[in-house]
C-alpha cells in the first residue's frame, strides 16, 4: 500500500507538470454540472500558429453556454468553442463574449470585422473596421474608426458610418457620420 501511494504521488505531479508545460495558459470558463458561475482552471490552453488548442480534460468539462457551444476566456479574449476544440474569438461584450443576435456573432480578423454563424461559417466578411450587432436585420458599421479607451471601457469613434444587411449588403452607403447614419 506503501509503495502504491509513493508511485501514485509522483505521476501525479508529473502529470500536473507535464499538462502545465503543454497548455501554460489558464482558462475561464462555467464548468459542466457545477454552479453556474465563471471560475478559472490553470493548465488549460495553447496556442500554437495563432490557433487556440484546449486541452481535452478541459474540453470536456466546459459547458455548453449557447448554440452548443462553450465560451472560454484565454489569454484577454473571448472565444466560442466547439466540442471538437475548434474555436472562434470573437468580441468581448459587457465583460462577456459577444452574443449571437439574428443568428450571427461578431469576430474581428486581420482586415477588420466579420460576421460569424453558429457552425462558424463565415457570413460577412471582414470588410468594416467595426461593427455593431444586428437588429431587425441590419447592423450599424464604419470604415476608418478607431477604438477609443475611456477608463475600463472603450468606445468606437471617427470615419465613415453605414448600415448593412444579413447578406452583407450596404442598405445605407458607408459615408456618412455616426450620428447621421444613427438617425438612418
């Protein structure tokens, strides 16, 4: 018994070790069968090629939060993960990641914003600088705005503001201010 307990001990804390040298980063995430409450997890995640690899204990315990997906907080980004470990960052929201609305979640890429399904198809592509979430069909967007950070928040201003559709089209050209596209 002895003997079982001082080989046991010390895979153990190899194993702990060897998890923590794969996956260096901690996790944020509402775990499976547990309270509904946020709680962080070290040794959880990677990224290798700007890819985010979750190790699968982690994987497995993360649960589902909306469209059956999980949502993980790594590293100062918001990602949606799918079960199979393929994951989509996408815009931090009220200290949350961002939420789907009329199907589509928001993703910023190299290039600017995109508009993303729950399957992570790409559905808009990144052609605005930033973009607002949809509603009754159409989303507020802009072309040469910057992020401006006021306090523990940030606010979008500047460039040129437009309405677009579900499909991506320019219901209202993006050439106007923000207030004016706003009263549009």
């Amino acid at each position: 018994m002895v003997r079982s307990a001082f080989l046991i001990l010390p895979f153990w804390l190899w194993s702990a070790l060897v998890c923590a040298d794969r996956y260096p980063l901690a996790c944020v995430y509402v775990e499976r069968g547990g309270a509904a409450e946020l709680a962080s997890h070290p040794a959880c995640a990677a990224r290798a090629d700007d890819a985010l690899i979750l190790a699968s204990a982690h994987l497995r315990r993360m649960r589902d939060t909306t469209h059956g997906l999980a949502a993980v907080w790594v590293a100062g980004q918001w990602y949606y993960v799918r079960p199979t470990g393929e994951s989509l960052p996408v815009v931090t929201l009220d200290n949350g990641p961002d939420p789907f609305v009329e199907g589509l979640v928001r993703s910023l890429r190299v290039g600017g914003m995109a508009y993303v399904d729950a399957h992570f198809r790409e559905v808009i592509g990144p052609r605005y600088d930033w973009g607002w979430p949809f509603a009754q069909g159409r989303a507020l967007v802009c072309r040469g705005c910057r992020p401006l950070q006021e306090g523990e928040h940030s606010r979008v201003s500047g460039g040129r503001w437009g309405w677009i559709d579900r499909q991506g089209r320019e219901v209202v050209p993006v050439q106007l201010s923000e207030a004016q596209a706003r009263a549009r």
